[in-house]
C-alpha cells in the first residue's frame, strides 16, 4: 500500500517568501527616484486659470443676454400675433423691432461661438461648454 507523502514548508521558509514578494512588489514606488503625482490633480499656471475665469465669465454673460433677447423676441411675436388689423403701424414697429432683434442675438451666437473657439485654444483645463 503506496501511502500520500505531505511536503511541508517549514515556517521561515515560507515566511521569507512572502517577505520576498512583498519587497520586491513594493521597491519600485518606495525606491523610485519619481514621486508620482497625486491621481485628479492637475498643475496649472495662476494666470492661465485667471484668463480661463474671464473668458468664461465673459461667455457665460452673453449667453445669458442671449437667452433674454430670445425671450424678448417670442414676446415680440406674440405681441405682433395678438395685434387687431386696425394697428397697421404699430405691426410695422414690432416687425422691425423683431428683426433687430434677431440680429442681435445672431450676432450674440457669433461671438460665442467665437469665445468657445478663444477657450479651446487658450487650452483651459477642466472646462465643458
């Protein structure tokens, strides 16, 4: 009868092993000479992220003005809508009005296009638009 034979590793053997592995899986980021960065961090230059701030100050105002002059503009309509036949004159004040209006905003829509275009190239970090 042919019996089953247990190896055993005796205890520092396996201990050193272990101690083994574990020294050199952690000697490359204690021994570096590289510290690595901090993960989410992102170095910046001050007065990049100031112009980064004003720019998109800037492009969030005019989208503002451009959401009021939209506003404006469907009240406009509504109000040229809602006119009587009789009041020929003051449809002719409201069309125009309306169409200067729209050229505004279409000249808004430029410029921000524009800003966003100045934000890319300016290279601002972190920023969705």
């Amino acid at each position: 009868m042919i019996g089953h034979r247990h190896y055993k590793i005796p205890f520092f053997l396996f201990f050193s092993l272990l101690s083994i592995f574990f020294f050199c899986f952690f000697q490359s980021s204690l021994f570096s000479k590289e510290k690595p960065l901090p993960e989410r961090s992102v170095v910046t230059d001050p007065s990049l992220s100031r112009r980064c701030e004003v720019l998109l100050k800037r492009r969030k105002e005019r989208v503002r003005h451009k959401l009021k002059l939209m506003a404006l503009s469907r009240r406009n309509l509504n109000l040229q809508n809602n006119l009587t036949p009789e009041k020929a004159t003051l449809r002719k004040k409201l069309k125009k009005n309306h169409y200067e209006i729209n050229l505004e905003i279409n000249l808004l829509k430029q410029k921000i296009k524009r800003e966003d275009e100045e934000v890319v190239r300016t290279g601002c970090p972190g920023v969705i638009l």
